[in-house]
C-alpha cells in the first residue's frame, strides 16, 4: 500500500528557504537606494563654510576617476542657467580633480534636485569650479519625488577637455549640507 504524504514536499521546502535566504542576503549587502548612489547629506548643524586649501598632491599621486551611477543623468538638460539660485536651506558642494588629483579650476557643474517649490527638470544650476577646484551651490532642501530625496551632480559639456559623468546620490529630508567630489579623466 502506498504511503500518502500531507504536507509539502521536503524538497520544495528546502527550495522556498533557499529562495528567501538568496533574497535576504542580497538585501543585506544592497545599497539603501538600490542605485549605487550613497548618502552624502549631513544635518542638524553642519557648518557648509569655506574649506581649508588642500595641500598640493604628492608627485605620482593617482586618484580614480567618478564614474557615472544609474539614475545620474535622469532629468539631465544640457542647457541649465549658469549661477541661478535656488533658494536656501541646503549646500551642495564639492572638489572637482584631475586623475592626477590636482584640483581643476574654472570646469562647469550642474546641480539638479526636487524641492518644495521646483521639480528636477526646473530647479537646476550651473557653476564654475573656483581656483581651488571647489563648486559651491545653496539650494532649497530636497524632497522625495519618488523614493528618498536625491541631488544630482554632473559634468558634461560639449567642449570639455573631460569626459562626461554623472552621478546621483541620496539626502535625508532635513539635510544642510551635501558633499558630491567628483574626478574627471580626460576624454582621449
């Protein structure tokens, strides 16, 4: 006489926990955003004041260049407003080097973000890089669109001597300062 089973098949369990375990570890080392953006906000005093010069780089020093991340050029516009402000709130600052980790001086970068009064296709600005190498942009603070609030960080001019990139990366609501670096390689 044959025997009957009333449960699951043990193989089909053994399946569905493998299954889940597979999912929770690739949760566990995911990013937040699941973009490869990272959180570059900091708040609830976070002075965005003048930095301190760099010291010049070391002879044969190498820096890697940023490379684009998915969603950085979402809502990207060629033609954004050069020095427009945006409001205020939030800074979204950075240094922009070379490959050989020298600052770059006088290189274009454009700043987009959602906030309360514009959408990512509106709020957005151009600026130069300073003698320093350092970009500096006040804004209103971020708010979600769709998922956690964002600012976006590109370089991408046609006559540039620099390879284009664009990066993403995630603020909390109540963030004053966002710091995105960016390296640029030369484009031959």
């Amino acid at each position: 006489m044959p025997t009957t089973r009333t449960g699951p098949h043990p193989l089909a369990v053994g399946a569905v926990v493998l299954l889940v375990a597979m999912i929770a570890a690739a949760l566990w080392n995911s990013d937040e955003s699941g973009t490869g953006a990272r959180q570059v906000g900091e708040s609830a005093g976070a002075v965005a004041a003048p930095v301190a010069a760099l010291p010049p780089p070391l002879p044969g020093a190498s820096c890697a260049p940023t490379v684009t991340n998915p969603g950085g050029d979402n809502n990207y516009r060629e033609d954004a407003p050069f020095d427009v402000p945006l409001g205020r709130g939030l800074v979204v600052t950075g240094l922009v080097r070379d490959t050989a980790c020298r600052p770059l001086p006088g290189v274009p970068v454009q700043v987009w973000l959602q906030t309360a009064l514009g959408s990512e296709r509106e709020n957005r600005t151009t600026v130069l890089t300073g003698p320093d190498g350092r970009y500096r942009v006040s804004t209103d603070p971020a708010v979600a669109q769709f998922g956690e609030p964002n600012v976006h960080v590109a370089h991408d001019p046609d006559d540039s001597p620099w390879r284009s990139v664009w990066q993403r990366h995630v603020l909390r609501a109540d963030d004053t300062l966002a710091v995105v670096d960016l390296t640029l390689a030369p484009v031959s």
